[in-house]
C-alpha cells in the first residue's frame, strides 16, 4: 500500500497543470456562455444572421402554431420569442446587434417575465420595445465617416468623437448633453459623431463590444490609434468636459474657496500685479475646458477662483463685489477700483472678450511680460504701431508700501482724467494739457508702475540720483518714497542699431544699444492732478517738436517675476484621470473583463495545462532513468567467470578469496564512484601466491 508520502510527491509535481486544466473547464463551461448569451435566433429556432424575411417567416410560423393550438407556449418563452421577434425586425437593431453585439434593452424581458408571471400570453402588452428615432442632422451634429475622418486629425486641436446609432435609447438620451459639451469645448477642441453604421471606421475606433454612446479623443497632434483615449467614466456633462480638460489637454482646474478661505488662501497670496477673477458657480460644476484655456493663457495677468453660489451669503457678495445672481464673473483690480461684475453664461469668445478688456489693472504693472505689449520697452514698438516713431511711457517706480498704493491712486485719477472725453474738467479746457490728452488718444502715451525692489537694476538705471535707495532695491529703513519719471522713446528706421554702432565709444567696447533712443525726466513737484497733467504735456509737446538729445544704449533686462506659487501649486497637484490610481484599477478590470468574452482564451489553458503536464512528465522521467544501477557490464562478465570457475577449481577458489579481500576494502558509501582497478582486464592472468595449498 502506498504511503501519503508517496502520493503525495507527484500531486505536488502535478499541482500547475492541473490548475490550468481545471482553469481551461471553467472558461469553456461557465464563463464563455455568461460571455455570449443565449442568441435571440435561437428563440426563433432559425439560424444565426438570418435575414430579416426569415426572422418575420419563422415568427409567423410560430404564431399559427400557437393560434391554431397546436403548441401552447409558455409565458417565458413567448415574451423571448416576440422580443426576438421585434429586436431582429428592425434594421438597426439587428445590425448593431448582428455586427457589435448592442442589446440595451435586453432588460425588458426580465421586466416582463415579473410583470406577466401566472398570466396568459393575451394579457401581454405588444409591443414590447419602444422604437427611438434620432437623426444626428436635425441636433446639427458634425457627422465623421471614412471619407473625412483623417482630415479631421490634420489640425492643431484635440477632437472628442462620439460613436453613436441612431436607433439607441441611451444616445437620444445622451444627445442634449452632447449639445452642451460641443457649446463648452468650442475653441479648445473639435468634435464630432460616427454613426455605427460606418462599420469599417466604428470597428476602427470603438472596443470590441462597444457600449454606445462611446467617446473616444485624440489628443492635439494625435495622427493615430497609439495616442488615442477611451472614455470609461460617467456620461455626464461635468465628468466628459473634465476627463478632457485634464487627461487630453493637460490643463490644470481652478480651485473652488468658500467664504472664509477666499481672503486668506486666495486674494493674500496672489500676486498684488494681477487681476483676481472670481466665478460664482450655481451648479458647483467644474471650470469648464475654454475657462482654464483662458485662465492658462491669462496666467501671467490674473488669478483665477471658483466660488459656489449660495442664498445665505447673496446679501456678502452683495455688499463687497456687487455681485446679485450666480452665474457671475467678477474682475477684482487694484484697491480702490470698482469691481467689474459680469452676470449670465458665457461662450468662449465672449469669455475672451472680456478677458481682453478687463486683464489689466486700472495703472498696469510693467514686467517682464507686459512692457512690449505696454510699449514701454526699448526693443520693442509704442501699442500705437510700427510706424509711429515718437511715444512715451509715464512711470511711477517704488516700492510696496502706503506712498506707493496713495500715488498709484493718483496716477489712477491723471489717467482717468485724461481719457474722460464726456465729462470735461477744468484740467481738459487747459489747451496745455491738449498734448497729453491727444497722445493717450493715439496710444502714443501709457501709464504703468514698476516694482522697484523686484525691478532693482532697472529702477537704478532711471533713478540715478542720491536718493535712489529710498526707492529702488532692497529696503534699509522705513523711509519709502515713490518716484515718477516720463521716458521718451524715438524709433530710429533708417538703419539697424543693434548691427551698427552709434559712436566711436560704443564701437571700441562693443556697445549694443537699444532700437529707440530715450530721454527721461524725473517728476518733482507736488501730487496734484493738475501739476503732473500739464508736466507730462510739457514734456510731449517739446518732445514730438524738438529734436532733443537722448541716450542710444543697451537698458538693463527686467527680471521675470516668480508665477503664482498658487497656480503652481495647483498645476502639480492635479492628477490626471488617466494616470490615477483608481482609473489604473478600473482600466485593468475593463480588459480582464474585455478579454473573459474572447473564446480563444479556454483552449490557450487547455494547451497550457498539456504542455506543462508533459514538462513535468518529461523531467521526472529522466530523473527517475539517472538513478537506476547499470548492471549491464556485470551480467556480460557472469559466463565468463562461471566457465573458468568450472575449468579449474583452485583457481576460482583463488579468484573468490581475492574479491573477498577487495570487497572488504571497498566502502560501502554506493555513491562513490569505482576505481579503475576495480574491473579485471582482459589479458589478466592469475599468479600463484608462495603461501598456495596447490602442489
């Protein structure tokens, strides 16, 4: 009887192609038929793909069988005949069914089974299923087929496609969000709609079994299926306009504050140069593709905030911004400015449009990324044009302190003044602020602030005067006084500066110099109004008249201010949902879901678990073969020594007592190999010992 131990060795040997067999089974028998249900042709007892004649043939045959009684059909089986009946009579249903597999309202027999349990198939309603007419044309859908799929890949924009049938429940349900999506993309991404009759191209595109409606993207620059995204999340507004703002286009989302926390997090720790946008959401949707477009263009002139509307804080919003209703955008500038409020939806361009007006402060900051478009830069052109040659840029300098916020309020009042074409003043009847007025009407004049102590070489190169620490670098005491200075630039268009040196000076050292020449006068009267309107005219009118003398070299490079740390923040911390965690998990389980319907996947076990097995077989084998003795060299020899033991009996009784002697010798150990005088040679011949018993 064998021992467990015994047993137990080749079970263990056995154990992988036995879980690969057992494995192989339960594919074949339990999974594969879960994975391709009972066909509703089989319910009609006709052949798979028949014709919509022969699927009308075969229920007609059925019905007069069960008109004329001679087979009376169960409740069950009647509802799955007349669902088979109406699901294949129809041409896109069949089709989708047919081609992908699309049974959504497979539901409504197992609804009908409860509904009619017990009764008689007269009481059945008819007809079971509720046909759906959706023409994507009448929604004004941009429709994708074969012909003019891979011209749509051809431009700079991300395209989301929706793969849709027009006989489908759930894509007429679908089709309103849709509108919504396509309005909420417009100018960030294309879009459009593949009817799953283009079967060649919705085979392309769409998963083995798709789902409809399905969304698939292609990312900016995506030419094919590589790069390609399918969209797995819910079918909702919010979800679909997300996955593409952050998986497809990589922008970040704009963080939503409630009332406490938008002081402290938000308007404290943006940057006191931009603008602070603030929307008030109904809905507490997130920002929508075209807003973090603009808000990632306009990065470098606002910050962006989401607050969500609600009635106990209407009468606050009220009170400090103006605000009466969500939706609501407001642009919150400088201290001391009227917040610019802004109620209703708004498109993409609109969106746009008012960012344009409204992304500067009252006084702009000159920085880095505004002085070309400012025109207060050398190596750049005046906002009135490449061909004006003479323009002026007014301004104030200093650092962040009371003197600072009091004089940019000043420079605020001297620009409105000036600009203020209906209501004149007294300052506007002076015909001595005539040339300031006309200049800030062609654009030749503008109004900024520098920061001095972030701008410090550029503050030192104008304020060049003893108190310049006191408004320029790093602060040393509390002494901060804010200083205003004109600079007048003129465009030198006959030759090209920078190639060619102005003087023997610049040329001995190589000098590069700046496009425009410049004059600049520091302002050191009083802060009335009037006195500085009448000083920048002065300076405009001997300006555009004379032909004053002006520095030609290389001004000092503003520095690039640090981005918003909140921003910044914000883009790092947002994780794409492609690249989560949990879309990872969900990924994985939607292939191994994917490929528990491929029924190639059984026999690939099978073979597995045979391979293995013969593996396993093979290997034990040899092993086995290895450790058997060879005792085929010792039987050959037994004649041989029998007949001479039989010839001569002394010597055999010699040749006994000598393998005695040498078997005693011999270890026992059976592992240690034999010696090579172990085996006799063939012409050995015995020699007589002197101690012999023979005469």
């Amino acid at each position: 009887m064998a021992t467990p131990s015994v047993i137990r060795v080749p079970v263990k040997a056995y154990f992988i192609p036995f879980i690969l067999f057992s494995a192989s089974l339960f594919y074949q028998l339990i999974v594969i038929p879960r994975a391709f249900p009972h066909s509703h042709y089989v319910s009609l007892s006709i052949r798979m793909h028949s014709s919509i004649e022969e699927v009308n043939q075969a229920y007609e045959k059925l019905s007069s069988k069960w008109n004329s009684g001679v087979e009376v059909p169960s409740t069950v089986d009647f509802i799955k005949a007349r669902y088979a009946f109406e699901l294949l009579t129809n041409q896109i249903w069949k089709r989708d069914y047919d081609l992908f597999s699309i049974d959504e309202q497979f539901h409504v027999i197992e609804k009908a089974k409860e509904q009619y349990v017990g009764r008689s198939i007269s009481e059945i309603s008819l007809p079971l299923l509720e046909t759906i007419s959706f023409d994507p044309e009448d929604h004004a859908f941009d429709v994708i087929n074969s012909e003019n799929f891979l011209s749509k890949l051809e431009t700079d924009k991300a395209l989301l496609i929706q793969i849709f049938s027009p006989g489908s429940a759930q894509c007429a349900q679908f089709s309103n969000k849709w509108k919504r999506i396509v309005t909420l993309l417009d100018g960030v991404a294309d879009t459009g709609v593949i009817d799953l009759a283009d079967v060649q191209l919705a085979t392309y595109l769409a998963e083995k079994r798709p789902g409809i409606p399905a969304l698939v993207a292609f990312p900016p620059g995506c030419r094919g299926l590589r790069c390609m995204s399918r969209y797995e999340g819910e079918l909702s507004i919010d979800s679909v306009t997300d996955w593409v703002a952050t998986s497809i286009l990589s922008l970040p989302r704009i963080r939503y504050y409630s009332k406490e926390s938008m002081a402290q997090d938000f308007l404290l720790k943006s940057k006191p140069h931009k603008v602070k946008v603030i929307f008030f959401s109904q809905t507490g949707e997130r920002a929508t593709p075209f807003i973090r477009q603009a808000a990632k263009n306009y990065s470098a002139h606002a910050a962006f905030a989401f607050v969500l509307w609600q009635e106990g804080e209407s009468s606050l919003w009220w009170n400090i911004l103006g605000v009466e209703s969500a939706p609501a955008i407001v642009f919150l500038k400088e201290t001391g400015v009227k917040p610019v409020v802004h109620h209703g939806y708004v498109n993409s361009s609109l969106f746009v449009d008012i960012m344009e007006k409204n992304k500067h402060q009252v006084l702009p900051q000159l920085r880095s990324a505004t002085s070309t478009e400012l025109g207060c830069d050398a190596r750049g052109f005046s906002r009135a044009g490449k061909d004006t040659r003479i323009w002026y840029c007014v301004v104030l300098v200093g650092r962040y302190s009371q003197e600072l916020n009091e004089m940019r309020e000043t420079m605020r009042r001297v620009q409105e003044t000036l600009s203020n074409d209906e209501e004149l003043t007294a300052v506007d009847q002076d015909p001595s602020s005539a040339p300031a007025l006309i200049a800030l009407k062609q654009k030749r004049l503008t109004f900024t602030w520098l920061d001095g102590e972030a701008q410090k070489s550029y503050c030192f190169f104008y304020i060049n005067s003893e108190n310049s620490y006191e408004t320029c670098g790093p602060r040393r005491d509390i002494t901060d006084i804010a200083q205003l200075f004109i600079v007048r630039y003129e465009r030198n268009g006959t030759e090209d500066v920078e190639k060619q040196p102005t003087n023997k000076f610049s040329a001995l050292y190589n000098v590069e110099t700046d496009p425009a020449s410049q004059l600049v006068a520091k302002y050191n009267g009083s802060n009335k109004i009037e006195e500085i309107v009448q000083w920048i005219s002065e300076i405009i009118k001997d300006g555009d008249s004379k032909n004053l003398p002006s520095f030609k070299t290389r001004t000092p490079e503003l520095v690039p201010e640090d981005a918003d740390s909140s921003w910044s923040s914000w883009s790092e911390g947002t994780v794409s949902p492609s690249r989560g965690l949990n879309h990872r998990i969900k990924s994985i389980l939607n292939k191994v879901h994917d490929y528990s319907g491929d029924p190639r996947v059984g026999p690939f076990l099978l073979l597995a678990s045979l391979i293995s097995f013969g593996s396993v077989w093979f290997k034990r084998s040899q092993v086995a073969q290895s450790s058997e003795p060879d005792h085929s060299s010792q039987k050959s020899n037994e004649p041989e020594r029998l007949n001479q033991r039989t010839r001569d009996p002394d010597q055999s009784n010699q040749q006994n007592a000598k393998e005695a002697t040498i078997r005693k010798r011999r270890p026992r150990n059976d592992l240690v190999p034999p010696s090579m005088t172990d085996v006799e040679p063939k012409d050995a011949q015995q020699v007589e010992f002197s101690d012999s018993d023979t005469g």
